[in-house]
C-alpha cells in the first residue's frame, strides 16, 4: 500500500469521523422510535447524539484529525438531526408546525447564498461563535421537549428547560444565518472594489 493511500485512510477513518458517522445511522433510528412511541429511547438517541456531537469536535481539534470530509459530516449530521428531530415531534404534535417552518425557512435562506458563493468562486464563511451556541441549544432543546411528553417531574422539568433552550436557539438561529448573508455580502463588495 503506498504512501497517499494510507494518508487518506487515515484521513477517512478518524475517530470524529467515526462518531459523526454513528450519529448519522442514528437518524433513521430515531424516526423510527419516534414512529413507534418509544419517546424515552428516542430521547436518549438524542442525548447521545448530542454528546457524541461534542465529543467529535472536541476530539478532531485536540489531537489534530480535523478532516475535510469531517468538516462536511458534522454540520450534515446536525442539519439532519434538527430537520428529523422537528418533523418528527411536530408530526407528533409536540412542536407546532410553523415553528418547522421558521427553522427551515432560515436553511432555505441560508442555502440560497450558495450560488452566490460559487459564482464568485468564494470560500464558505467560517462558523462563528451564534452559530455553534444556536445549534447547541436546539440539539439540546428538542430533546427536553421530548422528555416533556413524559408525565412525571422528569416531563415536566424537561418541558420547560427545553422550551427555553428552543426560544433561544432559533433566535440565535435566525441571527446567525443573518451573519453569515451580511459576510457573503461583504465578500462580494470586497470583489467588486478590487
């Protein structure tokens, strides 16, 4: 085996690779518990994911296996978690649908600078800081307002720290792609003057 090939197994087969790789086959099973009213496994899917989402980072920038293909799994598995997690609990009526809605409706915009960005063959903008804190607190609030369906003191505890976590997060949400359009905007002024 030469030398470029084990550089790029070693670049494929990384631990945060592996994890946002688990994180991804966990969607499916996900819907699927939700489908079949297993709230509470459906809710500890979640919490792993959650972790195992912190966990990757965390691993990739310690100990240097910051991949190009992690770089592209990570943000596709929260993106998916989230797409799968409010249609799942708005499908069950836990969520009201136009909050799905708001929150895709901010993708939408989101992926509409995409052109943009190719046109003026620039790199997409860097993750900042609202937009961690947004995607944290909706990985996180979802979950909670999952708990919350549970009718005990764990259920009714969750509701509520969830639902604030959720507030927060989609307004984050909001303000963070509203970042990223005034950065590509930038961007291409910054072309334009040259």
């Amino acid at each position: 085996m030469n030398d470029d090939l084990r550089s790029l197994r070693g670049q494929l087969w990384t631990v945060p690779n592996l994890l946002s790789i688990a994180r991804l086959i966990g969607v499916p099973l996900f819907l699927w518990l939700i489908a079949e009213h297993h709230d509470l496994w459906a809710f500890w899917v979640l919490v792993i994911s959650g972790v195992t989402d912190y966990l990757d980072g965390q691993i990739a920038r310690r100990w240097g296996q910051v991949t190009r293909l992690g770089q592209l799994l990570d943000p596709l598995a929260d993106r998916l978690y989230i797409l799968s997690t409010i249609v799942a609990l708005a499908w069950r009526s836990m969520i009201p649908w136009w909050l799905v809605a708001v929150l895709l409706l901010r993708e939408v915009m989101v992926f509409a600078l995409g052109p943009t960005l190719r046109k003026h063959q620039l790199p997409i903008p860097p993750v900042h800081f609202i937009g961690k804190a947004a995607t944290f607190c909706l990985i996180y609030g979802f979950p909670l307002v999952l708990l919350g369906s549970l009718d005990n003191a764990w259920g009714h505890t969750g509701r509520v720290f969830g639902w604030a976590f959720v507030w927060w997060g989609t307004a984050l949400y909001w303000l963070a792609g509203l970042m990223y359009v005034g950065q590509v905007r930038g961007m291409v002024q910054r072309i334009r003057t040259v």
